[in-house]
C-alpha cells in the first residue's frame, strides 16, 4: 500500500515521539488523529497483550467537553441511556442517536461535575451534532474539544505498572470509575477502562506537554514487566466484542441492532432526541442484530468492506470485522445477522474476498 503524506489536518499526538520511537509498524486515521495499529505482528501485539502489559496512545479518543448548567441535560438528550443515577467519578458508556434513532458515535461519557462532562469519541465528528443541538434548543453550554489524549494501560500486569506511577490507591479504582492522580505535580484523571478485555486504565493526560514525560515514565516504572507501546488489537477486540464505530455500525443503524440495548432506557431517557424513533425498536426489538461468527478456513483478510452472509443464496446478514485468532484457531467475527437466523449454531456462508466459507453464529463472543 501506498503512504499517507503528513499534514496539519492528520494530527500527530502529544505521544507520537514515543511511538515511533517503539518501532510503529502501522497507522489508521481516527478523528482525523494517528492512531497505531501494529508494532510486531497482530498474533505477537495480540499475545503480548494478553500477558503483560502495554501502553496505548489512545489519543484519537478525543474528548467533547460540555461546560455550564445546561451541561446535564444536553447530555440526557444526546443518549437513550438513563443518566439520571449517574454521578460524578463515573464513566457510562453511551449509544448517542440522531432524530431517528440512528447510531450517531458509541463513546464514553465521563461526568466530571453535573456542569461538566467529557464525551470520549469513537470516530465520527460528534461535536458539530453538539454544537447543532445547543445552538438550536438555546442552552446554555459551552462545548469545544480540550487539550486531554488518553494514555492506555492495558493488559494483566496493567495495576502493577499504574501503581509505580500513580500510587497503590490506583489499584482500589472500580470499573468504569474514575479518580483524579498527580504525575509531577498536574493532575490527570484516571479510570479503570479500556478498549480491551485484559484489564487496565486510561489516564486522560492533560496537556500535550505533559505527554512524553508521562510516555516515559511508564516504560521505566514497567521494563522488569516487559511494558511495551501496544495499540487496540483487532484479533482481541473482536473476540471480546468491541464494536468499532464505523466499522460495525453507522447512522443507519439503532444501538438495538447493535446489541446495546442493554445500554439504552429509552422508556426513561426524557429529553433523548432520538426517543420517539426509539421506543417501538425498544419494545419490538430489533429485525436484525449483530452477531459473533466463526468462519473456517485459513486465516481471512482482513475485513475492509461489508461481506455478505448468505442462508443458501439468500443474503441474510454481512461480516464488518474478522481476524484469525490464535487462542481459539478460527476466524472470529463480528457481523450483523436477520433475525431468521441469528439463532445459536446457525451454519451460514461468508462472502470472503478469497471466496466462500462456512460460518456458524454465535450468541455470546469469546471473551
Ligand atoms: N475508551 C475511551 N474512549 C473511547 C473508547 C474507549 N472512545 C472510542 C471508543 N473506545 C468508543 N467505543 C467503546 C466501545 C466499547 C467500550 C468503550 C468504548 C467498552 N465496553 C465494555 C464492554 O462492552 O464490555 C464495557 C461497557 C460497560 O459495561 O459499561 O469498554 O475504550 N475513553
């Protein structure tokens, strides 16, 4: 494949010394962000990470801050989910909809007071969906994207490694909470969270200029723990079941057929734009929904368009995401699938890029 060319509008980030540094094998483009993909190969990134510990420049996940009194209720009505039992030192994570109940970004919200919120994105251009809403119901909230990237710690050995830096007080953080922690006399908000199932933090660094110090300081803190710089993984992401927004779904999908229904109170979420839209798919459920697949074979490519499920030479369902998986020697994905047959077992085609394979549904992931 071909370069990318550098330019003011691909931001670099305050760790991109650091990561290239540690031998950066390659990039996506996420919020108009450099965010890794590879430092070894995936098996040995994947391996690596379910034994040890890495440190993720996360960046990318950029924060939407939401300051003053309407803060709270601008809030409420961006997701379906109820927030009103949510309080400050807590992260939820959120569908957030349009008018018509389609999946506008999957991020985390992170109430730091009742007037002030961080949205942590997934990749799509949230704020200006914000801004829209402000501006046309009049409230009274300034929203703008701070100078904060998240730093990840993840993997088995992640509380050993942030213990060294941030203090044993660390290691006391419940999942999805967050505390405040000092590194060399600033103070960053950290959280038991991550883009991962092996466990770990996100210290949401504040400053570009407290970046590589920070960078630094966990891998000496972790060299007798064999830290090393990591990236959101595909193979392990996928066998936990992390949708990736853009990839796994879009606008034109409801958070039900995202399997998020669990994240929505749509009966409750008064004010949430998308209600209306939202409480027949809430009651009926979805027609289709995604799906963890096996597909045999030989490891796939990996998956970079839609492809079709066939039931015979019925379509009845597309792959978004798949990988090889070392630990469990198939192909897993993640996929969307009809009702008709998203059933347990189910034995379904796969339109590789390579050619047909059989496929099996799955109603749990691996993870
Ligand atoms: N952390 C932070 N910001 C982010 C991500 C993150 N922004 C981009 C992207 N990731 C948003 N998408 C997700 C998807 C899944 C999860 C978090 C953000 C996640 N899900 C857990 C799960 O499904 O098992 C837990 C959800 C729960 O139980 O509340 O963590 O990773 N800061």
């Amino acid at each position: 494949m071909a370069l990318i060319s550098p330019s003011r509008r691909l931001r670099r980030t305050p760790f991109s010394e650091g990561v290239e540094a540690a031998g950066v094998k390659a990039y996506t483009v996420y919020n108009h962000m450099l965010l890794p993909t590879l430092f070894a190969t995936p098996e040995e990134d994947y391996r690596h990470l379910k034994s040890a510990v890495q440190v993720w420049d996360v960046s990318c996940e950029r924060q939407v801050e939401l300051r003053g009194p309407d803060s709270a209720r601008l809030m409420q009505m961006l997701t379906p989910r109820d927030l009103r039992g949510m309080l400050p030192g807590q992260c939820f994570y959120v569908p957030i909809v349009d008018e018509t109940g389609g999946m506008l970004n999957d991020p985390v919200a992170v109430k730091l007071a009742e007037d002030r919120w961080w949205i942590s994105i997934a990749d799509s251009d949230l704020l200006f969906w914000v801004k829209g809403i402000v501006y046309g119901f009049r409230l009274d909230v300034l929203v703008d994207e701070p100078d904060v990237s998240p730093l990840a710690v993840q993997g088995p050995l992640a509380d050993d490694l942030a213990a060294r830096v941030f203090g044993d007080s660390v290691r006391d953080l419940r999942f999805f909470r967050f505390g405040w922690f000092e590194f060399e006399g600033r103070s960053h908000v950290v959280a038991r969270s991550g883009y991962s199932k092996q466990g770990g933090f996100e210290i949401y660094v504040d400053g570009t200029d407290a970046g590589m110090p920070l960078w630094h300081a966990l891998m000496e803190a972790g060299a007798d723990l064999d830290v090393r710089a990591g990236c959101p993984n595909s193979i392990e992401r996928i066998e936990g079941g992390l949708l990736s927004y853009g990839n796994d779904m879009d606008r034109t999908n409801t958070p039900h057929e995202c399997g998020l229904g669990r994240f929505c109170n749509t009966a409750t979420a008064i004010g949430c734009v998308g209600r209306d839209a939202l409480l027949r798919v809430a009651q009926e459920g979805p027609v289709r929904q995604i799906r963890a697949l096996s597909i045999d074979g030989p490891p796939t490519p990996s998956c970079a368009r839609h492809w079709p499920v066939k039931a015979g030479d019925k379509l009845v369902g597309r792959v978004s995401s798949a990988a090889w998986s070392p630990d469990h020697q198939t192909n897993v994905a993640i996929g969307m699938v009809r009702m008709t047959h998203w059933d347990e077992g189910t034995a379904l085609t796969v339109e590789a890029p390579d050619g047909l394979r059989d496929a099996v549904v799955h109603e749990t992931f691996w993870a």
